[in-house]
C-alpha cells in the first residue's frame, strides 16, 4: 500500500542548493526564477520534516498545501452537457453520410455533351 504523501513549497535562497532537499522527499518541481521547490513529504512525517528544513540555511520559507482539504464531489452540481452527447448517434449519422457519399462515387455520372 502507498504511504500518503502531502506537497509542500519550500523557498529557497539559491536553486543549486535545492538538490539538498530529495533527501526530504519527491521533488516534483523546481522553479528557477522564483525560488521555489514544490515537493511531496510523507504525511506522517510532514511536522517534523518541515521543522528540519526550515533549519536548513538555503530555506527561506516552508508552506504547506491545502490542495488535500479541497473538495473535489459536489452535491448540487449541474450537469455537464458535454458527457450527455450521444456519441452513438453521431456515429451512426457519419456511417449513413459516409454510405451515400459511396453510393454516388459509384453510380456512373452523366455527362451531357452540347
């Protein structure tokens, strides 16, 4: 089973330093004009990680993410138009245009000649 994993953004002073930190966790993102790294830490170690790395000299700051507390099932939404589209009729229009446009090719076309 996977642990559970939570993000966090941590500032730093110089990016070149930020190597430092994979051995906190995932680093998924460094950002090289505004200083920062965003990385997953284990969840049952975030306090205590977070503690050490705020310690460290090339850590300006350390921000927790909140994505985790962010619903993502509403009760009252509407609902989407598009995933109501009924792809199996379309189909079927596109075979029937697709067999006329056949039958037309193949019937001879006559040319009058003046």
């Amino acid at each position: 089973m996977r642990e559970r994993r939570l993000g966090v953004a941590v500032w730093v002073k110089n990016t070149r330093a930020a190597k430092n930190l994979r051995k906190f966790g995932t680093i998924h993102y460094i950002s090289k004009r505004l200083n920062y790294v965003s990385m997953y830490v284990n969840a049952n170690m975030l306090d205590e990680t977070i503690r050490i790395m705020e310690k460290l000299h090339f850590v300006t700051k350390v921000e927790r993410s909140h994505r985790h507390e962010i619903p993502v099932e509403y009760n009252n939404a509407r609902p989407d138009k598009a995933k109501e589209y009924d792809y199996k009729q379309e189909k079927n229009q596109v075979m029937a245009l697709a067999e006329t446009l056949m039958a037309e090719e193949s019937s001879p076309a006559t040319v009058g000649s003046t």
